[in-house]
C-alpha cells in the first residue's frame, strides 16, 4: 500500500463478490474501515445489485483495470480460481500495494503463486477468517460476520511486516481476533477442524438422501441430526475445490477418523462397554473443553490470558455457615489411586478446580474412563498399576506442583515415554527434587538446564527400591517416592526430617496397599495391588484458612466453617492462630474415609505476634501468605524461620508478601528462610500477586481490615484452587468486587 495513503483513506478491492467477499465489504463500510469499496467478479449483475444495496461504491469487470485502482486488494475467490486470477493479473504493477485472500487452503494458494510469478510475492499476506455460513452469494453477506471470530494470517518466509499489520488491522477493526500460524500447520488444523466435519456430513445426508424410505427418515430427525448436518447445505464447488487443494491433510484427517470409528464398531459389536464409556467420555469432556475455551474459561488456556484483578475494601463483620471446596491434595490423590485400583473408584466432594481438573484430564488421556466431576462426584473405572496407554502428547498439568512431582515418581516406572509440562509458572519450578532420588531408583528423566519442568521420562526401566533421606520436609517428594516404589524390586524407604501431610499414606492404605510407618520412616514394597475404594474428600483447611484468619481480624466476625479436614499433618494453621489468640473452637469431630473431620468456629479476637515454632512450619507450609496478614494485624512482631520451602512455591512467596505488605504500609522484612512482620495498621493501596492463588487470597484478606481499598492484580490462577472463592467470601461479608 503506498506509504503516503493510510488505511482510513485506502481503496479496497474485492474480487470475488459472494458471502465471505460481500460480507468483508459491508463490514469496511459499516465500520468506515477504508476509503472507498470496489469489486470485480464475472457476475455482472451480482456488481450492480451490490451497488445499488450500497455494498460497494463501484465495480469492474476488467481485472486489471480494477488492481489499478486498488491500494488493498482482497482475493474472496474458490482455492482453485486462484491461479487463474494470479495469471489475470500477472503484468500489473503491485508497487504500494498489498494482497490478501480468504482461502481456506493456503499451501496450494501459494504454489499456484510461485507458478505463476516465479516467486512469493512480499506484499501477499495469506488469510483465513474462521467464519462462514451454509448460505452463499452476495445477499446473504452480513457485516458482522467477522466480529468475536478468528482469523489466521499465515505469512511466508518474505512476507513484508509491514504489510502483516496492516492486513492485521483490517481484520480487527471488523471485530475479528487476529491469530499468526504457519502455512503448513493451518492446513493440517483446519482439515481436522473445518475440512473433516464438513466432509461426514455431506456424506451422511447423501447416504440417506439415497435410502428408499429417506422421506420417513428425515421427518423423524430431531435437532441432533439437523445441527450436525446444517453444514451439509454449504457451497458445494467451494467445498469440492477445499478437499482438492488439501487433499493430503484431508485424507490424514479421514484415515485417523476411520481408524478410531472402526474401534468403536468393533466394541459396538463385542459390546466392550469399557471402550465405548471411555470415547464417551472423554468426547464429552473435550466437547465442554472447547465450549469453555470459546468463553476463555478453559482450564488448558494460559492463565496469563485472564487479566483479572480484585478490588478488596473494609467490612464490618463476617458471619453465617459456610463449606469451602474439597482438599485439593486428596483430591489429586483419589484420582491417581482410583485411576490405577482395579474396581470402580466413587469420589465426593471433589474439587474441582483448575489443577484437580488437569490431573484426572491427563489420566484420561492416558485411557481411564472417568466421569464427571458433577456436583463433586467422580467415577473412576481403575485400570490397575499396569493398565495406562500412552498419551497422544504431553500430558498438561496446569500449575499444580503436587501434580507434577506426584506424576514424575508414577510415570517412571510405566513401560512408555511421557513429556510431563505446565504452564508458565509451573515451567520455572524446581523438579530435581524428585528427579535426583528417581534416578537413583533407576528412572531416566531430563529437565530443562536449571531442573525444570518440562520433565521427559522414558518408560520401559526397572526401578529398584531404595532408602531416601529427605534433605527438606516435602509431602510431594515422599508421595512421588512411594508412587513409584509401588513399581520398584523390594522395599523403598524414606525418611523425613520433619512431618509432613499423610494423605498418600492413609489412601494407599484405604485402596489396600499396604505402608509401614515406623517413626519418621515410611516403607513399601512393591508388587502389590490397589483395590478400588469410595472416597469422601473433605472439605480444604488451605481455603478454610483464609476464611479463618479473615473472621479472626474482622470485628464482630462469627463464623462457622463446615467439613473441613484436620489431619495432624495439616493443622498448624489451626496452632499457629490459636498460638497468637485467635478464638478457634473445633465441633463436631469426626472421621470420613481415614480423614479426621471437623467444623470450626471462629469468633474474632486481638491478636499478638510470635516467634513460630519451626516444628509447625512443615504442617502450614501452604497457609502462610494468609498467615502473614494475620501477623500484620496482630499486636507486636511475629518472625518464621526455617521456611526456605516458601520461596519456591507459585511464586517466592516470602518476597511476594513481603514487598505487598511493605506496599500497604506494613513493616515487613523478607528473611532468607522467613519473614519478620511488626504488626499495625493497613492502608490501602496496590499489590501484584504475580499470578500466585494463596497470594491473591491473602491480600483479599487484608483489604477486609485496610484503610483503604486494595487492588490485586492478577488473580486469575484463585481458580487452580478455590474456583468458587469469590462468591464464597462475598456471602460471608468480604467486600470484594472483579474487575477485568
């Protein structure tokens, strides 16, 4: 496009002027994109009604006379016109300008232009928008077609940059969300995603356009047929020119699809209820997958892509009965025990947050029929400690650490190869703390350079049991370590240096396997079996704690918090407040499925500084952030040594805190393994959580007592662990708003 002409006042060129090409003119014009519309297509009286509806201002018949004009010219033609239209306009002279297309295919666009010109020229920029209609033809063109949908601008290796942002902007001033891939993937994804869906249902309604008794058939056929089939009714020399130009993608596309219908005729015939609840199943689950990917919901999506900030103010008062969501610890436990017993695992209250989700996703992928969660129930179809399949990829474990380290110790011992990876914040976390004493047993596993994720591990090893003095208290190096020692030669042995949570102990032992404890020693000894259990997972004392210390400090507060699990290993948080005056009462203790239960009332009371016994640090490692606002509020100064274990959680959770409350006005002071914290006054202000869900909650916490409001920025990752914790705090009496 010539330099000196800018967007705004550029000619459009539209060659081809059916639904796609029609409806990119509407939208230029409704959104006064451009300065003028003009088209050429060889229907001629298609151009003049396009302008009398004052869809374009003008039109050609002489190609080359309309490029003349043009400063931007988009190709709205079918994929195997295209080499005809680049021979037509083979001798004009493009300087200044810029071409573009809609194309479906573009492997095949650009080999007829390399034909054609003997080169790829630098001013083309291919495009795909990723909207459509089964109708056809310059009337049925709209001008909104384009809005909320995608499209992909694929540009070759000399594709002018300049030239790509400006065909971007185009795009998104129609509303579209631009999206850049490579050429040869666009095809590959597109024959899966568009080609491949169209080409069933135009041979579904053929196949039974040609029954005998078709008419019976389709007046009987309810809406699933019709949606299915809607497509059917599209362009069909559009789509025949489609599955020509990517054929090779195509066919790849039809061959897997074939192979996995015929599985499913075969289980069909055998009556294999196993196989056919597993494609059921995991269809479904991928159906709602996609439904939430397109609300920008899903839990596969980069977190970073939700910018969500909360707005926390001062309350008077919380009280009333409240249930936070289930552990999120057992609940990565009950899907990776009932996935390997054999017998049907029934699982309740169940959280189902991000990182719970993306743990039983991977044991999907890896062929264990699960259902649900709905309403916190799960069923699990076990497939035994040798019944897993290789993944079609890596397996994905959002940003859950516990999933991590827990999958490295089982994955080692399976007889395939598996990539383990997470998201951004999982990808800088240290895994050798799992990998080093794996190695020893006899695994193969490599990291990135500093030790972290992704993990590659090669199957097909014998481990070999070994005895493992853990140099730091880690519940998720000790259960990664008895998950494979299910697997190993002998007795694996680890010995900790302090307690940690039990949780992989007590449900080894309630899927039947047995686990020796022996002082700080755990043992087991592989070769044995799980035996599948019904799990009852109660409700989190992580979450519980944010709720606890917020009723501490808020006057007036009186709280009841139903079902929350007290374990031994877990209860420091309880200690720990009790220890600096919180008034903490446990009611109704009881146990549920190995779990000791129990609800807590919390009243508010002052509070005082301590020294934290380094003996309660391992037993509330994960409650700390929330922890530290309780210290901010309380009277004089309360100091935690020995918890270096802080600074390599979701984030450096002893800087993060510290440089958030010091941003508050509190006197705060990060220590290598702790913090000091003089308690007073909070004022408002604004705190970055760096995208860590305890950090967030913890200063939602704090704005209950501020002076001030207090903005968090980005909180998106709360859902890993307390999805529902908005609305949970704001019926409690948090004032807590979103934003973003």
């Amino acid at each position: 496009m010539n330099k000196s002409v800018t967007l705004s006042e550029s000619v459009v060129l539209i060659v081809g002027l059916g639904l796609i090409g029609g409806s990119v003119a509407k939208a230029v014009k409704a959104n006064q994109i451009c300065g003028r519309v003009i088209a050429c297509d060889c229907d001629e009286q298609a151009l003049k009604l396009a302008k009398v509806k004052d869809i374009i201002d003008d039109y050609y018949l002489d190609l080359s006379e309309a490029v003349a004009q043009a400063d931007l010219i988009v190709l709205a033609v079918p994929i195997l016109s295209m080499e005809g239209i680049f021979t037509a306009i083979k001798g004009c002279d493009f300087t200044g300008k810029i071409i573009t297309d809609v194309g479906s295919v573009k492997n095949n666009i650009l080999t007829a232009m390399e034909q054609v010109f003997g080169q790829l020229l630098p001013q083309y920029i291919p495009g795909h928008p990723i909207a459509g209609s089964e109708q056809s033809g310059v009337m049925a063109a709209k001008a909104d077609l384009f809005a909320n949908h995608k499209v992909i601008l694929t540009p070759h290796a000399f594709s002018d940059k300049q030239a790509v942002t400006i065909i971007a902007a185009l795009w998104e001033k129609m509303g579209a969300e631009v999206l850049l891939m490579d050429v040869q993937r666009h095809d590959e994804v597109l024959a899966v995603t568009s080609h491949l869906p169209h080409l069933l249902a135009f041979s579904l309604v053929d196949t039974l356009a040609t029954e005998r008794d078709n008419q019976e058939i389709f007046r009987y056929a309810a809406g699933g047929f019709r949606d299915f089939t809607r497509i059917a009714a599209s362009d069909p020399t559009m789509w025949h020119d489609i599955f020509v130009a990517n054929k090779a993608a195509v066919l790849q596309a039809l061959n897997d699809f074939t192979d996995g219908l015929e599985k499913l005729k075969v289980a069909v015939q055998t009556g294999n209820s196993q196989y056919m609840k597993g494609v059921f199943t995991r269809a479904k689950v991928a159906r709602e997958h996609f439904s939430k990917m397109l609300a920008r919901k899903a839990y596969l999506e980069p977190m970073k892509q939700q910018s969500l900030v909360y707005c926390s103010k001062p309350a008077s008062c919380l009280t009333g009965t409240i249930r936070v969501p289930g552990d999120k610890s057992i609940s990565h436990r009950s899907i990776i025990l009932g996935s390997l017993a054999e017998g049907t695992t029934q699982v309740s209250g169940f959280l189902e947050g991000e990182d719970s989700l993306a743990t039983l996703q991977a044991f999907r992928d890896m062929g264990v029929v699960i259902e649900g969660p709905h309403q916190g129930k799960v069923t699990i179809d076990g497939v035994g400690l040798h019944g897993l399949k290789p993944a079609p990829g890596p397996l994905y474990l959002g940003n859950s650490g516990t999933a991590m380290r827990l999958f490295a110790g089982l994955m080692a011992a399976q007889s395939f190869n598996v990539t383990l990876a997470g998201d951004e914040s999982l990808s800088k976390r240290p895994m050798e703390r799992v990998g080093n004493p794996l190695r020893s047993m006899g695994a193969v596993i490599d990291t990135e350079a500093g030790g972290t994720p992704p993990l590659k591990i090669s199957g097909g090893q014998q481990l070999k049991g070994i005895k493992y003095n853990m140099p730091m208290a880690s519940a998720q190096v000790k259960s990664c370590l008895l998950l494979a020692g299910m697997y190993a030669e002998g007795i694996t042995e680890v010995t900790e240096p302090a307690p940690t949570r039990d949780h992989t102990e007590r449900m080894l032992q309630g899927f039947g396997y047995p686990v020796e404890v022996v002082g700080d020693s755990i043992r087991i000894t592989g070769g044995g079996k799980l035996s599948a259990a019904d799990i009852e997972v109660p409700s989190d004392i992580s979450s519980a704690a944010f709720f606890m210390v917020a009723a501490s400090i808020t006057s007036d507060s009186d709280l009841l918090i139903e079902h929350v699990g007290i374990n031994p290993t877990r209860i420091g948080v309880i200690n720990i407040l009790k220890a600096m005056g919180a008034d903490l009462t446990l009611k109704n203790e009881r146990m549920v499925g190995g779990e000791p239960v129990a609800d807590i009332q919390v009243k508010h009371a002052k509070l005082k500084g301590i020294e934290i016994p380094q003996d309660q640090v391992p037993l509330a490692i994960d409650e700390f952030p929330v922890l530290f606002v309780a210290a901010a509020c309380a009277e004089g100064k309360t100091v935690l040594r020995g918890a270096e274990e802080l600074r390599v959680k979701e984030s450096d959770r002893i800087q993060a805190m510290a440089d958030g409350l010091q941003a508050l006005g509190v006197n705060a002071t990060a220590l290598p393994d702790g913090i000091e914290i003089v308690g007073g006054s909070i004022t408002g202000g604004e705190v970055d959580s760096l995208g860590d869900h305890r950090i967030a909650m913890a200063f939602a916490v704090a704005g209950l007592v501020a002076q001030g409001a207090i903005v968090i920025k980005d909180c998106a990752n709360v859902a890993t662990s307390f999805p529902n914790f908005i609305e949970l705090a704001q019926a409690s009496g948090f004032n807590l708003t979103v934003e973003g």
